[in-house]
C-alpha cells in the first residue's frame, strides 16, 4: 500500500463539512428539545384553560434549547396564547436564550418570549404542532 502522506489540504474540507454537520445537528437537536417542550406545554395550557382564568399565572415548562433545562415558567394563558400564535416564538425564563438564532420580543419577570431566526425559524415552523 502506498503512503499518500499527509496532505492538510485534503483534510480541511473534510473537517469543515463535519462541522457545518455537526452544527446541522445541534440546530435539529435543538428544535426537537424546543418542540418537545412545546408539546408539553400544551398539555399544560390544556389542562389549566379548564380551571383558570386567563390572567392567572400557570406554570409551564421553559421551552429553551437546553435539555436539562427544568426551569419553570409563570406566564398567564394570554401571555402563553400570545406566544403560540406565531410558530417561531417560544416561552423561556429570563435568560434563557440563544442569540445566534433568536431574538427577545418580550421580556418580563417570570418569563421571556424569544423569536426564531433563519433556520431555527424554518425547523420550528415545521415542527408546529397546531399548524
Ligand atoms: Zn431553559
């Protein structure tokens, strides 16, 4: 077998597309989290539009890019209904968000409103649970 020997420019586009995949990923892994959290929260929104008024403050779960996120959020239905309305925008608490592909829209004490950007945008349009 003959040795090519080692030739860096062979290897750079390699790496970069493993990269932009691996950033592909972490951008889909981090819809699926948000959607997730999404459809948690509309059994929770559900659940409490039967016995509360919609200008009490329910808990519902923070629908950041994070996993292992288990923050609660106090929003009132309205505030939540205002921010299902859109398919980008989703519930986070304070702080919660990733600038690279959102952008605050609201911002309150107990929670925050962010709107998807680009991709992030695409990805939870599609993952929409009422659409
Ligand atoms: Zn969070």
């Amino acid at each position: 077998m003959r040795n090519h020997g080692f030739n860096p420019s062979c290897l750079a586009p390699v790496s970069y597309r493993s990269m932009e995949r691996e950033r592909e990923d972490r951008r889909e892994r981090y819809a699926r989290n948000e959607a997730l959290f999404r459809e948690v929260n509309e059994r929770i929104k559900q659940l409490a539009e039967q016995w509360t008024a919609t200008d009490e403050l329910i808990e519902f779960t923070c629908e950041c890019a994070n996993r292992d996120c288990a923050e609660r959020v106090r929003a009132s239905l309205d505030d939540y209904e205002f921010v299902r309305v859109e398919p980008t925008r989703f519930l986070v608490a304070p702080g919660h968000l990733d600038l690279e592909v959102e952008d605050v829209i609201a911002e309150r004490e107990t929670f925050w409103i962010v709107d998807k950007r680009g991709d992030a945008a695409e990805a939870a349009t599609e993952l929409d649970p009422r659409s």
